[in-house]
C-alpha cells in the first residue's frame, strides 16, 4: 500500500488497471495550505484573492503597495518593499495544490501550469520542505510563499487572509478545513461513489460555504482491493493500521500532527470502502489494547495489538530521559 497528499495519477491509476489490478482511495485526514509572509503592516490583517496570488506567484505584482493589493486591503499601510516569493522545490503536494487552487480559480493570470513542480519566473526564491519556506520567510522581510498551515502556524508566520467562493476573507484559523470534505461529498461527480474509481481530478478547491477554506487537501491511503494474495499476517496488520488511523484515537492524532480529521460523511464512506476488500485465506483481524485502557487478559492475546507490551530497548531509553529531566530540574 502506499499513501500520499494527492490522489493517484491519471496515468499511473491507467498502469494499475492495464495489469489487472484494482485499487482504491482511502482519505485519512484532512489539511489546508496557508499564505504566509512577512511584510511589515503592522499586524494588520493583510487580504489577497486568488487573482491577485496569481499575479504575485507569476511575477506580474512585484511590490506590496501594488494598486491591486492596496485595492484590497484600504486601511492598511502597505510598505514600498519588493515581493520576494519563495516555492517549494524537489516536487510537493502543496505546490500541486496551490497551483492547481489558482488555475481553476482564475485561469488568466495563472499561465506557468500546475503540478508538484512547475517552472517558475526569474527571481523567485527556493525552499527545500516546510521548514524551508518557513525558514525563508522568518529571515526575509517581505517575503511570501505557501505551505501546510499547521507548520506555518507551528512557526508563528503571519498568515494572508483569502477570500473564498462565498467573498469571505478566511485564515486557515477562522476557516473550516473540514467543511470542504462535506461539501465536496455533496456534490454530484466530484467525488467518485465507487472507491476503485479514477481520483485523478478530485479536488477541494473553492468550494462554496461561508466557512470553507479555498485551498484543502486530502490525504490518502492507495491500497490494493485484492488483497487474497497477501500473507494473511501481513494483511491484518495492513488493515489494522488502516482502521487504528481511521478511528478516534489515529484521528486525535492526527489533529497533534495540526492536521484536520475526516467529518462523519467521509468516515462512513472510507466503513463501506474497507468492507469491500476481499482479505486472503486465513486472515484474521487484530484488534487493539490502548495503554491506558487494559483489556484484562483479553489484550494478551495473539491477535491484539497492546500499547501494553514494550521491548527493553524502548523501555531503557524512557528510563534513560526520564532521569536525565530529573537532572535538568535540579540543575
């Protein structure tokens, strides 16, 4: 199995079908993609529209007090300082995202393509992963680029306020990530019915609601719907680290991760998605013992998954922090 922020390629879901597999997509959390910067404005609230980002990230706006960025944000003093965009580079799922975000939303001032790489104008700036664009945009004053909103908030970034379908100007804080999953499940033909479906073209991008932030993503899992072949160990484990995601707890974790877990529609949608794997011969599903819950006797069995048994290695090197805090408290 495998996972990712993006669905799988119209190509590549074409090769899994011409040799006879099947596959399906599994959503496991949700997340949005923010517009960080650093210009000084005073902490004031700075609003940009997808147009407007367009002509920023293409290099057709190249300084903040710009008339088409002053047109949105009246009241604010804008500084007279040059727009220093930084991307990711090396292939991401949010520069995927937040390219494809501004095509479908306004196709004629976004002309440079979307995809996981993409080639960007002259002057421009890199930055390898998150905490490369957010390192760039801390030490370089005007600076503005995009990334998974939990890690630029985690770094403290001042985020651009974007306005959605509805006309309302949102934070990825004031917004509802998860609304754009329930909306898009509303929709007829944006999300497939049938898991083994081509994902290819789903998106949550712009979607209506007061609420719902423009730019969301999902994550998936990509697993094989013929799993018979498998070793049935194998499988079980598979499957119980599919569902352990799924549930309360895997999704509580998730949220610590600063990602949004999946609203109700979509967890009975992945319920009906799982029940419809055909598992190998002999298979036998775990189950799980939480550490804080004991299962007296019951989590000592074979097929129990327990947050209970530790090996020594582990165990040491709890030990091992654990005296060493001690230390730093006396000290």
């Amino acid at each position: 199995f495998g996972a990712g922020d993006i669905p799988m390629t119209a190509e590549r879901y074409a090769a899994v079908n011409a040799s006879g597999r099947t596959m399906v997509h599994v959503p496991f959390a949700l997340g949005g993609i923010g517009v960080f910067h650093s210009a000084p404005v005073g902490g004031a609230s700075v609003h940009l529209t997808a147009c407007v980002l367009a002509k920023i990230f293409s290099a057709q706006i190249t300084t903040w007090d710009h008339d088409d960025i002053k047109a949105l944000n009246t009241g604010v003093t804008l500084p007279s300082l040059p727009i220093k965009v930084v991307h990711r580079v090396k292939g991401s799922s949010s520069t995927a995202g937040f390219t494809a975000y501004m095509l479908a939303t306004c196709p004629a001032d976004w002309t440079l393509g979307t995809g996981s790489t993409i080639t960007w104008p002259a002057g421009t700036f890199e930055g390898q992963g998150s905490d490369g664009m957010s390192t760039f945009i801390e030490e370089n004053e005007g600076a503005i680029g995009y990334i998974d909103a939990g890690h630029g908030h985690e770094h403290g970034l001042s985020e651009v306020a974007l306005r959605n379908k509805d006309g309302v100007y949102l934070t990825t804080k004031t917004a509802d990530i998860g609304a754009a999953a329930t909306v898009g499940l509303t929709q007829p033909g944006l999300i497939p019915t049938d898991p083994t479906a081509d994902w290819s073209s789903v998106n949550l991008y712009n979607l209506a609601g007061a609420t719902t932030w423009p730019i969301t993503m999902i994550s998936y899992f990509y697993l094989e719907k013929d799993l018979s072949g498998m070793d049935a160990q194998t499988a079980a484990l598979v499957v119980a680290f599919v569902k352990f995601v799924l549930s309360a707890e895997g999704q509580e974790k998730a949220e610590e991760k600063l990602f949004v877990k999946l609203p109700t529609e979509m967890q009975t949608y992945n319920t009906a998605t799982l029940d419809s794997l055909t598992l190998p011969a002999g298979y036998a599903a775990l189950s799980v013992e939480l550490g804080n819950n004991t299962l007296v006797e019951v989590g000592a069995g074979m097929n129990v998954l327990s947050g209970k048994r530790r090996e020594y290695g582990e165990w040491d090197r709890d030990r091992m922090e654990s005296q060493i805090e001690k230390q730093a408290s006396v000290v």
